[in-house]
C-alpha cells in the first residue's frame, strides 16, 4: 500500500484527490490550512489531517519529517495548494508576485526539499505539481503575470529535478489543467460551457496513475489535461 502526502487537501481539487485516492486503498497524509479546516475533512482509517502552514519552511520540513518517522517511508506526494489572481504587467507589483510565489511555489517547494532526500536514500520517489496554462502560453498569461510567473517556477523544478534524479527512479510530474468545473468557477463564468471544462475527479484518475506503477515508464512528464476548454 503506497504511501502518499496530498497538499490542500480540503479544497476543489484536494477533496476529489483525497475521496479518489482513497477509494484506491492509498494511504494518505493529507494537509489543510489550520485547524478549522481539518474538520471539512472525512474520517478514514487510511487519512491522517494535519494542519500545516506550507508558506513556512521549517514548518513543512517538520510536517515532512514527522510523517515519515510514522509511517516509515512516503511513496509520492501531491502539490495541490496554490492560488490565483489576475493582473496585467501595468496592474503587477513586486509584492503580488511574491505572494503568489509564496502560494503557488514555495507551498511545493518547501514540501518537496527535504521529502526529495528521502526519495534519493530509498530510490523511489512520485513528485507531482498542479501547472497551469498560462505558464506555458504567453496569450494566456498575459494577463494572468504574478499567477503565470509563479506557476512557471514548477515547470522548471520538475525539470531539475528530473536530470538530478536521472537513473534513481525519483520522478517529477507536472500536470496542467485548463478550467477546473467547481462551483466558484461556475459563479465567475457564467457565460463558459463547463462541459468543455476538467472535471476534478477527471482530474484524480490522472493524478492516481501518476502514482501508480502503471507509469513507470513516464519521465519527464508535462500532462496537459484541457479536455475542449
């Protein structure tokens, strides 16, 4: 039974994972916010909730630690935290593209340095980050730049990752979804089709194969997963 870290666990995305991921007999640690949050969450003999502030490294440093002195060995880990704003080059300061790293990067990062040692001492490891389009398209992003740009960073962190890692088993994987179908989604564009969009649980299968031993063979991988939107 592999074991697995799922970040942002109570949001859109994170409570399909976790839901999915479960179904599929993982065992899971999963992190929210703050205490408040870990209530959302479902009771699970295979679920472990900790409230951890990821923006912090040495908080996510012990968070990771801590899991792996309890459960021995973590298999893959699921960078879903993250958030978004909008903002043309003119409308961008400095401080909004730091609190967008903060959000969208250092969340995985933090998460990622000290479990990327364990991985290389076991030699086997499932890194895996939510990317973003517009990080990848200049028409998209062009209007999205603190939220682009600090998507962007996980792009090329997988990459490092993945030549460092090269021959030891360890993979990084960014996943890419266009619109996620969620209800604040729906509120915000109510002219859209969301049958063009990604469904969440759409969205947890790909992630669980990411995981599984079923994509071994993958490395280097960017999936992009736009369905019509």
């Amino acid at each position: 039974m592999k074991k697995i870290i799922i970040t942002g666990a109570n949001g859109n995305l994170g409570s399909a994972v976790t839901k999915f991921f479960l179904e599929k007999d993982y065992t899971l640690v999963a992190t929210v916010h703050d205490e408040d949050a870990k209530k959302e969450m479902p009771q699970h003999d295979n679920l472990q909730v900790e409230a951890v502030n990821l923006e912090n490294e040495t908080e996510a440093a012990s968070f990771v630690q801590n899991v792996i002195s309890s459960h021995g060995t973590v298999d893959a880990a699921l960078m879903l935290v993250g958030g978004f704003t909008a903002g043309k080059i003119e409308d961008t300061k400095t401080g909004d593209i730091k609190k967008q790293i903060a959000m969208n990067f250092e969340t995985a990062y933090n998460i990622t340095q000290p479990l990327y040692q364990h991985m290389l001492q076991k030699g086997y490891g499932r890194l895996v980050f939510i990317g973003a389009r517009p990080a990848l398209q200049a028409v998209d992003g062009k209007n999205l730049i603190a939220y682009a740009l600090s998507k962007s960073l996980l792009f090329k962190l997988a990459e490092f990752i993945n030549k460092d890692a090269k021959g030891k088993n360890i993979t990084a994987t960014v996943v890419v979804p266009s619109t996620i179908d969620t209800p604040l989604n729906r509120k915000n564009m109510p002219d859209a089709d969301p049958n063009n969009w990604v469904k969440a649980k759409e969205l947890a299968e790909i992630l669980e194969f990411v995981c599984s031993d079923k994509a071994t063979p993958l490395r280097e991988t960017v999936l992009k997963v736009y369905n019509n939107a």
